[in-house]
C-alpha cells in the first residue's frame, strides 16, 4: 500500500494552522478578559473615590452650618469692674480699660469700640451724663453740634430700657455715637466709634441693649 504523502503533508500543514489560530484566539481572549478586569477594578475604585469625595464634602457642608449656627450665638460676659453683665457676640471682645469704664471691641477692627459707663441711679445721675455725652461728642468733632437719633433700640420698653436717648457726630475717622439710658437701677452710658461705613453700629447696639 502506498501513501500519499501529498495528502498526508496537506493534512500536516492544516493541523497546523488549526493549532496556530486556536493559539492567537485563546491569548487575545485572555488579553480581553485581563483588559475587562483592569477596567473593571479601575472602575470599581473610581466609583468608591468619588463617594469619599462626596462624602467629605458633605462634612465639609455639615461644619459649615454648625459654625455659622454657633456663630449667631452671644455669651452672658460680666465686666471685671462693674456691676453688670451683658451678651457679647463672637467677634467682639469685652474688656476693662480703667476703673468705671468697660470697652467692647471688634476683634478685626480695634479702632471700633464701644465704652460702657455705668452709675447707680440717682438724683442728677442721668441729667449728667446726658449732658456730658453731648460735650464728648461735641469734642471729638471739632465743636460740631450732635445730632440726635431717634428708636436706637428695638423693642427697648420689653427690656427695661427707659428713658433712652441717643446723638451722633462725624469725624474723619468715622461716627461716634453717645447713648444715654435707664435700666435696672442703673444709668449706662454708650459711646461707640465706628468706622466711616458703621459697620459695627448695629451690632455694638444690639448688644449694650442686653446690659442688665
């Protein structure tokens, strides 16, 4: 029996090129399987940075509004060396600056401030210094005559505030604003310096209207 090796090398050859492409077909497979992990392990980690991001933002967010919360808040401060107390808002300071007189500042602008006098009241007491505010303010003018201001005080019948009366002069620096009152058995007296946009007139008021 003769072979036909025409046939038997043409068989040969085509096994070969069976094997050779079954060989390319499996690596690329396997290279597309690797490519699908990698992406999907790239993927996965993308994801879960992003939801860390998110997350600290939102804790971010969350301070954020717990600080201007706690920021709106005053503390009942007493002086050292007068017999009153009074709510002081973040970003002021009270403090004594000689017997009988207190000064409240701004913490980012010292130059605004407002001292606070205080007196038993008696006979004359308030007369006084109703008419020494004038001469002060008058003084820090230059001899210009104080205008007088109207409703300084929000709601001050419902805390206690009688008999209050406010005037006001400007100067090259800013207003200086005198405030004349009664409340609680005292007579308190107000002197504010502001800077020339009275950034911290409102404020300063708000506050010398909780001595107590």
């Amino acid at each position: 029996m003769k072979f036909n090796w025409k046939i038997i090398c043409t068989g040969f050859v085509a096994a070969i090129l069976l094997t050779a492409c079954g060989t390319d077909n499996a690596e690329q497979q396997d290279g597309t399987n690797e490519e699908q992990i990698v992406d999907e392990t790239n993927g996965s980690s993308t994801g879960g940075a992003s939801t860390d991001s998110e997350s600290a933002s939102g804790a971010d967010s969350d301070n954020g509004e717990q600080s201007t919360g706690d920021a709106t808040e005053a503390v009942l401060t007493e002086s050292d060396e007068q017999a009153f107390a009074m709510e002081v808002l973040p970003g002021f300071t009270l403090t004594s600056e000689e017997p009988g007189r207190d000064v409240l500042y701004a913490n980012d602008e010292p130059r605004a401030f407002m001292r606070i006098e205080t007196q038993p009241t008696e006979d004359g007491t308030y007369e006084y210094l109703l008419e020494n505010v004038q001469d002060v303010l008058k003084a820090a003018s230059n001899g210009e005559a104080p205008e007088q201001l109207m409703n300084v005080f929000t709601e001050a019948s419902q805390k206690g505030i009688e008999k209050a009366k406010a005037f006001k002069v400007n100067t090259e620096t800013g207003p200086v604003t005198g405030v004349v009152f009664e409340k609680n058995g005292m007579v308190v007296r107000l002197t504010l310096f502001d800077n020339l946009d009275e950034k911290y007139k409102d404020d300063f008021l708000n506050m010398g209207q909780t001595i107590q």
